[in-house]
C-alpha cells in the first residue's frame, strides 16, 4: 500500500488488519532441528551415533522457556507459522511509528480546527 501523509488512525488500523489478515496462522518462536540420545541403554541409533533426530518449538511465555516437539509430519506448517510470526512482528514495528504519526497528525488537526472556531 502507498501510503500518504495524511494517514488517519483508522487508515492506519484498516492497513494494519489488511496486511496482518494474511499472516496466519503465526507463532513466535523457533523451529530448531536435534539430535539427541535417549535414555535406553543398547540402543543402536545412540550407539551408531546417528542419535534420534527431532524437531522442535522453542520459545518463551511469562519470562520462562518452553520447548515442543514437532511430529514430522507437521514440520512445514509450523514452519510456516513461524515465518508468519516475524513477518507479523515486523509489521506491527512499521504500524508503530505509522500510527503515532497518525494519532499527531489528528490531534493537530482538532486543534487547528477548535482555534478557527474560537478566533471565527
């Protein structure tokens, strides 16, 4: 979208859910290949040193880290919602400045408009 200088908050708000609509499913975190041992003793996988190869979500909720294991099969959906979470992110640091420059802009005009009614 192009955007004028004459952004309103609503403009703003309406390109915010125009843009974001398209960004889901999101998540923020994330999707981090291993390789780990397991806990069975004799295990070739582990003695071969292939080790046990997983997926998982990694991410933080209320200051403490979390980690979810991913079945393959739903590998590239979390993937994909993943992508959409910074690309959602980066969004809404466009949106900010964008709408703090809306919200000045209309305050202006209220006040332009209140001094010509006082003065008219």
């Amino acid at each position: 979208m192009i955007r004028s200088k004459t952004d309103s908050p609503a403009d703003v708000i309406s390109w915010m859910e125009s843009e974001a609509v398209s960004l889901w499913p999101a998540l923020l975190g994330s999707l981090s290949y291993r390789r780990t041992r397991c806990m069975q003793p004799n295990c070739a996988a582990c003695q071969s040193g292939e080790q046990h190869r997983s997926y998982v979500l990694y991410g933080r909720h209320q200051g403490r880290r979390f980690a979810i294991y991913v079945p393959d099969d739903l590998i590239d959906e979390v993937r994909r919602a993943v992508d959409n979470g910074r690309a959602l992110q980066d969004l809404l640091m466009q949106a900010g400045p964008r709408y703090v420059k809306a919200l000045k802009g209309a305050r202006q005009s209220n006040l332009t408009q209140k001094s010509k009614r006082k003065n008219g």
